[in-house]
C-alpha cells in the first residue's frame, strides 16, 4: 500500500509539471504581455515586429499579397497589388508607367489598360490626349464585372486646306491643334489656329480668331 501511495505521488507531480508548462506565459511584465513567441514579449502583437526583431513576421499572412512589401505585377496586365502592413490588407493600383484604370470598381475588381498612343498616363488614373489630339471614349459592360469599362483613343484633330499666304497657288490638308498648356476633353478642343489661311467652296479667307471644331 505505500509502494503504491509513492507512485501515484510521482504521477500526479509529472502531470501538474506538464500541465504548467503549456498554459503558463514566459510575458509577466505589464509592459510586455504579448508572448510573440521564440521566447520573447512585446507590448502587443503589432509590437512584435519592433521590439522582437528576431522573430520571422508574415505580413498579411493568408492573403494574396502575403508579403509583398513593393508594388507587384499581379493578374491582368497592368494591375499591381502590394501589402498595407498597417492595416494588414491588399492595396491595388495600376502601374503608373504606361496604364490608367478603366474600372469604376476598385480592389480585386480593378481593370487596367495600355496608355493609348498619343497620350500620356499619369498615376496609373488619368488619360490626356498629347496636343493637336482629341479623346474618344469606348465604353462597355465586361463580363463578370459590375460597373462600365471606359478606353481611351487619342486620334488626331481633323485636318483643314491651309494656305501659307492669301496669294498662294496651292492649299495643304494639316491637321488643327489643341492649347498645349491643356488637356483636352472632346473634339471640341480643337481648333485651327487665329491668322491661319484657308479656304472653302465661298473663296479664301484667313482667320482671325481660333476656330474651333464643332462637337458632335
């Protein structure tokens, strides 16, 4: 009976050691009661990264952007996604060399296109038609997306008969201009130039004030 009274004291002590090990915390200090893990504390969890440098940290673990910490070519071309470690989410953008959104819908929802030719994309978000060029806008439903698509073509300003003087022989077909200083929103931004010569089916005739072309 007191062999057996020894053993069952030994067992009962094994199991309370165990017991305590997996349930007790190494972090006791109220500055430092977050247990980061690999035997260090911190402040709270967002804290491990600062004042336990040693430990591996997964920024936006489980994600699609699991730590990608640079914007990052992601999906469609054009599309780029990156991790906001501060609020441990997905950011998405289009890559502002060369692409400009074309989606209303943001996020994972986001469509991007090549900057059309004759314009300059700024920020991956906006489209300006280089001078002496003009928007037009193609816009359609994209299959599984909720919202419009809208592209961009930037084709040149209707052309016009110049002449070079009120005597000359001859007349050439040029394209007309837009202010170089703006970036023009429709046809309507075109022009053909104040003190230009021309001509129509009336006679010659030179300008003396910007002629704009009319918007359809």
């Amino acid at each position: 009976m007191k062999k057996f009274f020894i053993i069952l004291a030994i067992s009962v002590g094994i199991i309370t050691s165990a017991d305590a090990t997996s349930t007790v915390s190494p972090c006791t200090s109220m500055l430092r009661p977050y247990d980061c893990g690999n035997n260090c504390c911190a402040a709270n969890a967002a804290s491990c990264k600062t004042q336990c440098p040693n430990i591996v940290i997964t920024e936006c673990e489980g994600l699609v952007c699991e730590n990608k910490m640079t914007w990052t070519n992601y999906g469609d071309p054009g599309k780029q996604i990156k991790c906001n470690t501060a609020s441990d989410t997905c950011e998405y953008r289009c890559n502002p060399d060369g692409y400009y959104r074309t989606s209303v819908g943001g996020g994972s929802a986001m469509r991007c296109a090549e900057c059309p030719d004759n314009a300059t994309c700024s920020q991956g978000t906006s489209v300006c038609c280089n001078q002496g060029h003009y928007p037009v806008t193609n816009v359609y439903m994209a299959p599984g997306l909720t919202g419009q698509i809208t592209e961009y073509t930037c084709p040149s300003c209707p052309g016009y008969l110049r002449y070079l003087s009120a005597t000359s022989p001859a007349g050439t077909y040029v394209p007309g201009t837009t202010d170089a200083a703006s970036c023009p929103a429709a046809i309507g931004a075109c022009y053909i130039p104040s003190g230009t010569y021309s001509g129509d089916i009336t006679g010659r005739f030179q300008l003396t004030g910007k002629c704009h072309y009319k918007e359809s």
